[in-house]
C-alpha cells in the first residue's frame, strides 16, 4: 500500500525526491502518512480535494482486499 501512493503521488509533484511515505500499524488498521513539499501540497489535494479523496479510496479499496482499515494523512 505505502508503495502504491508513492507511485501515484510521484507523478502529481514537482519535486518527487521531496516526497516521503511512512506507515504506521495498529491491529487491523494501516495509517498511510504521505509527506509532501509545501508547493506540492496543492497539486495533492486537487481542486476540492478530489485528488486526495481519490487516493484514499484507492487506498481503502487495497486495504479492503487485505481485511485492514485504512487512513491517508498528508502533510
């Protein structure tokens, strides 16, 4: 899962060598922590939030097929 946002977020930034993804577990749930570069942060989040809320269905999906709940945090 944590490599999968990073694949996605590393197209969506300027600066992908500033991008970082950490994982944290508690029991079955799997929080996603995605660290962005400040001027990034809007090309993440996306108009409305569309983007972000995209990716954490994504992520909800990929954690459903492995039976944990999932959570994105940005930052």
């Amino acid at each position: 899962m944590e490599d999968f946002i990073e694949y996605v977020a590393k197209w969506m930034v300027d600066d992908p060598d500033a991008l970082e993804v950490t994982t944290t577990s508690r029991g079955d749930h799997v929080t996603v922590h995605l660290n962005v570069h400040e001027d990034d942060m809007g090309r993440i989040i996306g108009r409305e939030g569309r983007l972000a809320m995209a990716m954490r269905h994504l992520l909800s999906v990929s954690g459903h097929a492995r039976a944990v709940d999932t959570s994105l945090d940005i930052n």
